[in-house]
C-alpha cells in the first residue's frame, strides 16, 4: 500500500473519531443541562408546596434560592 494512501486511511480514521467524540460529547452535555432543569423544576414545585406550610426554614432556604418570593415566605 502506497505511504500517502496510508495517511488518507489515518487521516480518515483520526476525523470519524473526533467527529465522533464531539457528538457524543454534545449529547452528554445536553443530558446534564435536562437533568440540572428537572432537579430545579423539582425543588421549585416542591418550594410553592410548602409556603401553604408552616415550614420556615424550608421558606427560608427557597427564598434564598430564589424558588419564592420573599413574600411568598413570609405566608
């Protein structure tokens, strides 16, 4: 096999491999953002359930983390 032939082989190979790695990476990143998004969905359903409550420092914590308003908390 001709030595530029060879590079072209090589040269192919080393693009399908990042090619490759760049989606895949990109996949896992949107898989981390979605799951960051559910988790303070979460925390902010959870948070409005709890001003009906007589739950303060929860409130507190999901004011600060600015589930809430302030004046939400204070109810």
């Amino acid at each position: 096999m001709d030595n530029w032939l060879k590079g072209l082989v090589a040269a192919a190979c080393v693009t399908v491999i990042a090619v490759g790695g760049f989606y895949f990476w990109q996949q896992h990143q949107q898989a981390v953002v979605a799951e960051e998004l559910g988790k303070q969905e979460t925390m902010r359903r959870g948070c409005l359930a709890a001003v009906d409550e007589n739950l303060p420092a929860l409130k507190q914590y999901c004011a600060e983390k600015g589930y809430i308003t302030q004046e939400q908390a204070q109810r």
